[in-house]
C-alpha cells in the first residue's frame, strides 16, 4: 500500500542532476540508496529520509488527508545540510508533487539537531504539512 | 439609552408664549419650539467601556483555555528521564508587556493550573492577547527540547534515546496541537462570537433602574468582576 510518503519519495526521485536539492546533495536522489522512507539504518553519508508523524485528522468527507512528514537530512558538513535542507524547503514549499497534493513547509529554515553519535554526521530537519486526497 | 419628547415642558412653554411671559428670543409668531431632554449617555458610554473590558477578558479567558488543554495534552507524551523537560512545560498568556502563566508542567505527566483571576487591569489597553505554550531544556550546550521534539528517526544513533518510554516520543507538542486545533479553533468561535459568548453574557447582564433628571432610566449593566477564570480543559 502507497502512502504520500512514497508520492514525496517519488517525486524528488524525478528532480534532474541540477536542481537545486540534487545540487546541494551532489547526487540524485535515489530510493534506497540516499532515500529513505520512515527510517534509516544507512551508514553512508549524506542521505535524507522522509518520516510520518501524524498530521491532523482527516477530513470529515474522509477524501481528503493533512498529515505531517519530516524530512530529516544526514550529511557529512553543515554546510551541505544546510544548503541540502533550505532547497527541499523552497522546492517543496505549495508544492503540488505533480497534482497528487499541496505541500507547506512549516519552518523558513531548517531545524539544526547537532551532530549524530560519534560526530559523524550532520543531522537537520524541516518539516512539512501536506493536504492529498486519500490514496 | 432612553431618549424623552419633554411634553411638560412644551406645554409650559407654549402656555408662557401665549402670555407674553416667554424670556429670551422670541420666536416668531406662529412658531412652536420643541425640547429634547436625552439621558443614559453617560450610562450607554459606562457600559460600552465595560463591554471592551468583558470582551478582552473573555477572550483572554478563551485563549487560556486552548493552551491550557494543549499544555495537560502535551505534558503526558513529553519524554520523560529526569523529568525537567516535563516540568519546563509553560502555558502562559502575553498582552502588551504582562505575561501570566496559565499552567506548568509537572514531573508525573500532569499539570498545575494558575487558578487565579485574570487582571483586568493589564488587559484593559491589550491591543492583543497572545497564547504560548513552550518547552525549554539544555544540557551540555545540547537544545534537549528541541532535540526530544523534532528527533524522528530511531535509528543511526545507535541507542534508543533513554526519555523516549512507550507512550512518550517526539513531536510531544505539534502532534496534539495538529490533532486537535480544529477543534480549538471552533471553541474559540463558539466562545468569542457565538453561542458561548451570549451565555457567559447573559450570566453577567443586570436590569437596572434609577432616576436621572426626574426621568426613570432602564438600562442594563454589565456587572462582572474579573471572574473569567480559566478551567485548563474545553
């Protein structure tokens, strides 16, 4: 079963070689290999991962859904989570993922979390409300 | 307000005119003068100023309310290791410069309610009344309420953060906010322009009588006291 995680996924799967997140990351996106959905036990630097949390109730016609995604980045400098997360933002922001919704981000910026355990790797957040009809 | 046509005064008036008797300018012969003698203005302003003052603290009373139903949701899924981040918890009201706390968090999952009386005073030239709800924990230079909140992802870090017990997670504030601010925006509705605002009015409204310049004057007073207390759950 799809949810609009995949629909998200799927979309920035599509996004060519110079657009600005592919840009930021040095990569295209792919699902697997720097793509994620729900989680991630990846050990390989840079990679983003797309995570449900709940979102409000769906609408009473139960057609329509709001939930709430985070994308969560995981990259080897600030400079490039940073870069990474504020592309995802202006891309995605009233984003229509190719008519399957509308998508909001709900930060400007994105949301530093520190360094991962071993100082590894940088990890940033932003997240994001979507408005679909039920898939 | 009452606004009187003075027939009495009329009547003597024209008796005066047709005696000669009539002091100052004369009107012309033929003419009738008419008087109006309007009083309640200084009651209808009174009660308009209270108005302002009931609508502020009711909404403020409203306001308080949200957050502090959003704070008693909050509070029982924000992890829980020492139990500081629990009791960092803050619902507090801001308008103009005067902040007042609503409800803080407690170690057990529960909430202290501020029970107090909303001041009136402060309110009286709030040009808005703003809601917080707030967490805020540090600890070795590391933002923990920001991390316990927006840190999805169990895997990577190689242990399962300690604060996280079944039933407690991230996302402990957006999550009950985004889950229920439907339904406190129709209380909000309810309660600031509908049905709720015409109860709690009405609790509030008194007939009143009194003589003013030799007329009687009902009028309706608003009477409260500043006793829009908060109860902490809509």
């Amino acid at each position: 079963m799809s949810t609009i995680c995949n629909v998200v996924a799927s979309y920035l799967e599509t996004l060519s070689a110079t657009q600005a997140i592919c840009d930021a990351l040095g990569d295209t996106l792919t699902f697997g290999t720097n793509l994620f959905i729900g989680g991630s036990e990846a050990t390989e630097t840079n990679i983003i991962t797309i995570i449900p949390y709940g979102g409000s109730p769906p609408e009473i016609d139960n057609k329509r859904q709001n939930p709430s995604i985070q994308i969560e980045s995981k990259t080897s400098s600030r400079h490039t989570g940073l870069n990474l997360q504020q592309a995802l933002i202006n891309t995605l922001h009233m984003n229509e993922l190719n008519g399957n919704g509308k998508i909001r981000a709900n930060q400007s910026m994105p949301i530093p979390l520190g360094v991962e355990l071993g100082g590894r790797r940088m990890i940033y957040v932003s997240n994001y409300n979507i408005k679909h009809v039920k898939i | 307000m009452a606004m009187k046509f003075d027939v009495d005064r009329l009547v003597q008036r024209a008796l005066k005119l047709r005696a000669g008797r009539l002091e100052g300018p004369q009107p012309e012969e033929g003419n009738i003068g008419v008087s109006f003698t309007t009083i309640g203005i200084d009651e209808t302003k009174m009660e308009l100023d209270k108005l302002g003052d009931f609508i502020s603290s009711n909404t403020a009373r409203v306001v308080a309310n949200i957050i502090g139903d959003l704070l008693a949701r909050s509070v029982p899924r924000t992890p829980i290791d020492t139990g500081e981040l629990r009791e960092s918890g803050r619902a507090f009201l801001q308008f103009g410069h005067t902040f007042i706390d609503v409800a803080k968090g407690k170690k057990d999952g529960s909430v202290t309610l501020n029970t107090a009386r909303l001041p009136k005073s402060g309110l009286k030239n709030a040009r808005f009344i703003r809601g917080n709800v707030s967490f805020t924990r540090e600890s070795n230079g590391k933002d923990i309420a920001v991390f316990t909140h927006e840190y999805l992802n169990p895997y990577g870090s190689g242990t399962s953060p300690k604060a996280r017990t079944p039933g407690t997670g991230p996302k402990y504030l957006e999550n009950p906010w985004n889950e229920n601010k439907e339904s406190y925006l129709e209380y909000a509705r309810r309660e600031i322009a509908g049905k709720g605002m015409e109860t709690i009015m009405q609790k509030y409204l008194h007939k009143r009588t009194k003589r003013v310049k030799g007329f009687t004057l009902n009028y309706t007073e608003l009477a409260f006291g500043g006793d829009l207390v908060y109860r902490g759950k809509i």
